[in-house]
C-alpha cells in the first residue's frame, strides 16, 4: 500500500500529530513501509496456532484473602477534619 502526501497530512492532522511539509514524503514512505509489512504479515497461515495471552504459560501466586493490618478506625480519623461514630463527616452537597 503506497500513501501519498495529502493521506499522511490527513493521518497526522487526525493523530493530533505536527508533521512539517519537508517531512511529508519521507513519512510517506516510512508508513508505506509498514503498511506493505503488515500486508506480508496477514499472508502467514496461522490456522493451527493456539492463541496467546503472553510468552509463557506462568501462573501468578495467589496470596490469601486475609486482613493483615486493620482496626485503626482511631488513627485513620485521627487525620479528619471531622469524625462521627467511627465515620469521616463531610459537608452535605445535595439540597
């Protein structure tokens, strides 16, 4: 697939991408480029491949679901401006 100038001056307007003209023909041909190299790609028979979703078939550690550090309500709201029966109080915004 070949791109002209006017095409990579519409790509880069859209890309929010600042070319300037004298670039024009030589990012021109370096997308061609790519595009002619994802052409080659899609000719590759990949029928019988497994799909991936990574390089290996690693499976993460999983830790327990345990409370580990808990049951500082008085040092959390020792922070807060103002504090209620354990709870943060924030100023009413809804009428």
């Amino acid at each position: 697939m070949s791109l002209d100038k006017a095409t990579v001056r519409r790509i880069a307007t859209l890309a929010r991408i600042e070319v300037p003209d004298a670039d024009l023909g030589t990012v021109a041909e370096q997308l061609s480029g790519i595009m002619g190299w994802i052409e080659q790609l899609k000719e590759v028979n990949t029928d019988n491949v497994a799909p991936m979703s990574g390089g290996t078939d690693l499976k993460l550690p999983w830790r327990k679901d345990e409370v580990t550090d808990g049951d500082k309500v008085d040092q959390v709201l020792a922070n807060a401006p103002d504090g209620h029966d354990g709870f943060f109080t924030v100023p009413k915004v809804v009428e």
